[in-house]
C-alpha cells in the first residue's frame, strides 16, 4: 500500500520576473511505514513539495493521493482531514511552539484537536509523547526558551505525533541544530518510523543524514527528480551526476593513522 502518491506535480510561485515553477512534474510514491527521502541543495524545491502535500502552496498541475485519494484542500473540513492524516515537523521549532505555552499545554492542545481526553488521559498522553522522542517527562511543565534546540525539536516531533498521524513530512528539521545534536535527532526519527510504522517523508540538503533515515533517496534539482533509488544503491552507484557532486561533497573521514601515511 502506499500512503503518498504525487502524479506530475506542478508548483509554481510568483516571482519579481513572473511565475516561477518550484516544482516541475514530478512524480514520487512514500511507501506505507516506510521512508523515502528527499534531497537536495537550497531552492531546489523540495520545500515547495512538501507545502504543496498538506495544502499550504497551490497545485498547478498533477495530483497529490493520500492512502489512493486525491488532496482537496478547498474548505475547512478539507483542511481539518488533511491536518488528521499528515502531519508536518519544520527546519525552526520555534515556529511550531508557542513560547507561552509549556509542552504540556502544547501536546494537549493537539492531541485534543481530533478527540477528547479527560485529564488522566491527558496527562498519560503527554508522558507516552515525551518518552517518545526521548525527553524526561519533567520537562512537561517548562516553556520553550527553557529547553535547549535539540529538545524544542524533540518536542515539535511529539506535537506532530500528537494526532496520530498516517503520514509525517520532516522538512530540513536537523539544520538548525547543532551537528553534535542532530546525530541524536535522527536516530530519535529512524526508531519512531521503525516502532510506529510510520509512513515518512524525510527533506534535506545533508545527504548522509537523508540516508541515515531513508528506505528510498530521491535527488531533487531545479525543480525536477533526476534519480531515485534504494539507499544503499543509491550510496554505492550514484547514476546522475549532480548525485555524485553531492556524495563528492560529504567530507570523508582519515582512514589512516598520520604516521602511517606516505611523505
């Protein structure tokens, strides 16, 4: 079964110069309970993709099918579906908390958008969600600016989770964080899709961190895919060029000792 399916999609923006297409026919499928990722340098599109699935950039042309059915985002009903099935974590947490309110307050208000919860349930909840991602229950009653980067991101995944969503779009969501993070951030993502079953769209311009999480690697550029391929081919025997420049790109590490090297 696959749970996202685009079909020749089309988005485009207006720019200062006229239109500009940010997204040009492209066609992907996101497996259930699998991840495929997204990849590719800054203004390749791959943003645009994923506002285009949930409904925020309008669709020029093809189609956008969760679980077989075509998106429609023309009502707030449409729009309220929509937020019940997929789910979106963002590259700045801060854009998704609200620094008034402590993670308790911020878990419960979406967990109870889509169903009602007492308050023993409630509080269940929030302890099950924060272990989720890792963080100490005791931190339910802090505000944002009292968590470091690392945990308001954790706390973005488990507001996403939140709605038991079928699909999660994570969307550059290690590029803020500092690179001794991020490595903990992914492996907290690669164990929620394996004990979830989560279906996964995994953005952003890192390779080996798109890899570290991804079944499938789509390589984005100018708008269009130009290859696709399970990981470990994909990592083995890039077929496009611009795939090569970004593999030549990812630093390689000393495999000798200095004092075993040739002068």
């Amino acid at each position: 079964m696959t749970a996202l399916q685009l079909r020749d999609l089309t988005v485009r923006h207006h720019g200062p110069h006229g239109p500009v297409t940010a997204v040009d026919g492209v066609s992907l499928d996101v497996p259930s309970g699998r991840t495929l990722g997204l990849v590719g340098e800054s203004g390749s599109g791959k943003s645009s993709l994923a506002r285009a699935v949930v409904g925020l950039a309008p669709v020029h042309g093809g189609r956008v099918l969760l679980d077989g059915r075509e998106v429609r985002v023309r009502t707030l009903r449409d729009r309220r579906r929509l937020g019940r099935l997929v789910q979106v974590v963002l590259q700045d947490p801060d854009t998704a908390l609200d620094p008034r309110m402590t993670v308790r307050q911020t878990l419960v208000e979406a967990a109870t958008v889509f169903r009602r919860l007492d308050r023993t349930a409630r509080t269940e909840h929030v302890t099950e969600l924060l272990a989720l991602v890792g963080l100490d229950p005791r931190l339910a009653d802090r505000l944002p600016l009292q968590l470091s980067g690392g945990q308001r991101q954790r706390v973005a995944i488990a507001r996403a989770l939140a709605v038991g969503p079928e699909l999660l779009i994570a969307d550059e969501i290690t590029s803020a964080l500092d690179v001794s993070v991020q490595a903990a951030v992914l492996n907290t993502i690669r164990g929620l899709q394996r004990r979830l079953d989560l279906s996964m769209l995994f953005i952003g311009h890192n390779l080996p961190a798109v890899c570290h999480v991804s079944d499938t690697v789509a390589v984005m550029r100018h708008g269009r895919i130009v290859e696709t391929a399970a990981t470990e081919a994909l990592l083995r025997n890039p077929r496009h060029p611009y795939t090569r420049e970004l593999l030549d790109a990812v630093p390689r590490l000393r495999t000798r000792p200095p004092e075993e090297e040739p002068s």
